[in-house]
C-alpha cells in the first residue's frame, strides 16, 4: 500500500471533524491538529479558508515530504526571522486568556 495521501479522503475528514484536526491528523499534521482541536478549526473561520484554499497544499506537502522540507529550509535561511503578524499575535492573546479563565475557575472551584 503506498504512503501517499489521498485528497478525496482527506476532503471527508475535513467535512466530517474538520472543526476538531481529522484531516490534519490524517495528513500526519499533529500539532495542527492539536491547534484545530483547542480553538475549534480557528474559531470557524480558519476552517472555512482552509476547506477551500490549504487542503490540496496539505496534501502535496504530505506526499512530497521531503520536498517540501528542503523548500522551507531554504526559505528559513534566506529569511532570518519570522513575519511579524498581527492577526497570529491577537490570536495568542485570546487563547491565553482562555486558558487563564480555566485555571481561575479551577482554582476557585477546589479552594
């Protein structure tokens, strides 16, 4: 049987637990999935971009692995650092608070 990843399978991952990481979890993608998972597909709308614009690009870097590796490594080198980006920051924040609101309420429940 070979490795290679299906894009029609991955497309019914995606419907059926897209907002939970399926698809990222069959496409070998486990801490997307995790990221999926905690925030629900990117509170909904990352789910929808990605359904529509990112799925067939999973897929390829899935089949073409090593590939696609030596496509970023080069690209880390020519750029030192990562983009600054402002929705990825205000992104952060809210899931820090998330999960300052669940300590807080942990903490308060077994006080």
């Amino acid at each position: 049987m070979s490795d290679n990843k299906s894009l029609i399978i991955t497309y019914i991952f995606s419907l059926i637990g897209g907002i939970f990481g399926l698809h990222h979890l069959y496409l070998g993608r486990t801490q997307h999935a995790l990221l999926w998972f905690t925030t629900f597909g990117g509170f909904g709308i990352g789910f929808i971009y990605e359904f529509f614009y990112l799925i067939k690009k999973y897929v390829d870097e899935a089949n073409n692995d090593r590939l696609i590796v030596n496509e970023y490594k080069l690209k880390m080198i020519q750029r030192k650092s990562p983009a600054f980006e402002i929705l990825r920051l205000c992104g952060k924040k809210i899931k820090i608070n998330d999960y300052d609101s669940i300590i807080r309420i942990e903490v308060l429940y077994f006080e």
